[in-house]
C-alpha cells in the first residue's frame, strides 16, 4: 500500500480565501469608477445554495469554511 500525503484542509482553506480574496482586489483596482455589480435577485444565490445543499451537502460545508476564513481575514485587515 502506498504512503498516504497528509493534507491540511484548514490551511488549503485558508490560501484559498486569501487568493479569492486577492482576486476580488485585484477586480476592484482595475475596474475604478465603474458601479459594483448588483444581482438582479438577491435570493438567487440563496436558492442555488438550497439546491446545493440537496444534492452535494459537503460541498456547502467546504463553501461556508471558506467564506468564514474570509471574513476572518478581512476582519483582521481592519
């Protein structure tokens, strides 16, 4: 049997934000001036999660880890 590679999920959680989030910067730098995008209907995203949560429920927990590592690291910039 082969050796098994450890894998810190926290950590890859956690580059994962930072790079999101560097994205997300890097989006607001180049587009200046120009209005943010507003979704047509806010409850979209709620009902794509919903959907979501039916059918891959791991994905949602590894999507809600992901975006408290964001706040977290937003709140720490502040």
């Amino acid at each position: 049997m082969s050796k098994l590679i450890p894998f810190n999920a926290r950590q890859r959680r956690r580059e994962t934000a930072a790079y999101a989030l560097a994205l997300s910067a890097r989006w607001q730098r180049l587009n200046k001036g120009k209005p943010s995008p507003r979704p047509d209907r806010p409850e979209h995203l709620g009902n794509m999660l919903q959907r979501l949560t039916v059918k891959q429920p791991a994905v949602v927990l590894a999507l809600t880890n992901l975006i408290a590592d964001m706040l977290e690291e937003l709140d720490q910039e502040q």
